[in-house]
C-alpha cells in the first residue's frame, strides 16, 4: 500500500508541476509576473505554514540560521517563481514547460562550478550538450518574422532554471549539515519570500486577477496551494520514501504534461522540431543522472 502512495505522489507531483505553466499564463493577461510569483508565495505558504505549525518544525532556534533562509527564499523561491511567471507571459506554456526540464542541466552546471565534485565523464559531457542543443532548437534565434519564438522570454525561463539549480548547490553546501527538517526549511524559505515580494511588488490592480473564475482558481489552487504548499510537501515525502536521485525522476514529468495541456487542450501550436528539442533536453538531464549514478 505504501509503495502505491508513493507511485501516485511520484505522479501527482509531475502533473502539478506541469500544469503550473498554463495557471501562469492564464493569470498573466490580467496582472504581473510579479504579482502572479506574490500571490502563489502567499497562498502557497498557508498549507506549509499550518503543516510546521502541526508537526511542531518551526523553533526560534532556528533564527541563527535566518542568512541561509534568506539566500534559499532568493533563490528557490522569489527568483526562481518570478523568472518563470516571466518567461511564460512571453511564451506559449508548452513552449516554457518544456524549458523548464532543463533545472537539472543547470544544477549540474552550478555543482560543477561551485562544488567541483560532479563526475565528468562521457555520460555528464554529452549530456549537458545534448540538453542546450534542445534549448537551443525551441529557442530557435536564427529564427525571425511571425512565429518567432521570445528570445527574451527564453533568457527568462533559463534565468529560472539557473536560479532553482545554484539553490541546490547552496543548500547542497550550506543547508543540509544543519539537518533541518524539510517542511522547516520550506516554510521559512516561503515565509521569507512572501515578505521581500510584500516589500518589493506594485499592488495596483493585483485584485483583476479574481474577476476571472478561471485565473483565479488557476493561481490560488494551482499555482499556490497545490503548485506550492502541496509541491514541497510531496517531493519531500518522495525524498524520504525513494531518495534524492530517485525522486529527482519526477522533473521529466512536467515537460511532457505542459506539452500535452498546451497542444490538446488550449490548441498551441507545436511542432515536431520542439518535441525533438525535448527528447534531447529530457535524455540531456537522463544522462547527467546517469553520470551521478556510476560515479565512484
């Protein structure tokens, strides 16, 4: 019974993830990337928050750990959110789904710059170049006229990947020998976040966004509740019932259900040089694991 909860979370959080892409979109014809990133914070936060209170996570301890909050709440969630919220506005969401599988890429990227204890080998090389050259077919910019892909909304979605990819290395480094419990770290890196978009983020006609039935459950349930709260609470579960490798499998879900809900159900227009950029993307990130997995 155990092991079919944790086939369904491994599915469940896949199909979250990747339909996050048109909750963006939808949201952002009537307000801000920036307001989109506040509101998920905001309503992302609520269901953690209650989970720590609950599970008794959250101690005043913790304070002398607040500049590692600081730096994950920047980088895995505020930066992270608001790059992404960017680059959809300017893309169709297949189109920004399928980018988004190229986090582990630059994970890889990040570790090996900054940690430099990533394996290089035949398997981690032909990878990461098999994974840009995807980037760089959907991106396409010897392309120009109609049916141009966003060069800046391309630059957006890589600034995203980048951003959640160096906060694995930093929590790699600086957040796991703390040992925190993970709804710990989750909660406050969110909490955190949701204050700098507070203080940073324009709220003038931010309410638009709730005359529209269909944007707003989008952002609130989608993008907040479960795109959220409910994400971070999954993929920690998957991390403790199948390990952090194993559980990292669940990023080659996301591109596929972006794709699907792009193509089938809102009519976006994709064509086969994209699904070949994705293959290559997602076999890019399957052989950069592969890399990890022989490593001695």
């Amino acid at each position: 019974m155990q092991k079919h909860a944790t086939y369904l979370a491994f599915l469940a959080l896949g199909v979250i993830w990747g339909s996050n892409f048109i909750f963006m979109k939808w949201a952002a014809d009537f307000i801000s990337p920036i307001q989109i990133t506040l509101l998920r914070v905001v309503f992302g936060f609520i269901p953690l928050f209650f989970v720590a209170l609950l599970t008794k996570s959250l101690s005043w301890a913790h304070l002398r750990h607040g500049h590692h909050f600081i730096a994950m709440a920047l980088l895995a969630t505020a930066l992270y959110y608001l790059a992404f919220a960017k680059g959809t506005a300017l893309l169709p969401s297949s189109i920004a789904g399928m980018l988004s599988g190229s986090i582990p890429l630059f994970t890889f990227l990040a570790a090996l710059v900054f940690l430099r204890d990533e394996p290089v080998n035949v398997h981690s090389v032909s990878g990461t170049l098999l994974g840009f050259i995807g980037v760089l077919l959907i991106a396409k910019p010897w392309h120009a006229g109609a049916g141009q892909i966003s060069p800046e909304g391309v630059l957006y979605m890589v600034g995203g990947a980048l951003s959640v990819g160096l906060s694995f290395v930093y929590a790699r480094k600086f957040v796991k020998p703390l040992k925190l419990n993970p709804i710990t770290l989750a909660t406050y890196q969110t909490g955190i976040a949701m204050g700098m978009l507070l203080l940073t983020t324009d709220m003038g006609g931010i309410g638009s966004v709730f005359d529209d039935t269909r944007a707003m459950l989008g952002l609130i349930l989608g993008l907040g509740i479960l795109g959220t709260g409910a994400a971070y609470i999954i993929y920690y579960f998957l991390v403790n019932q199948m390990g952090a490798i194993a559980a990292s499998g669940v990023t080659y879900i996301p591109p596929v259900v972006a794709l699907t809900i792009g193509a089938v159900l809102v009519g976006e227009e994709v064509r086969s040089l994209d699904i070949l950029a994705m293959g290559l993307i997602l076999t890019g990130v399957w052989r950069v694991q592969v890399a990890r997995q022989n490593a001695p």
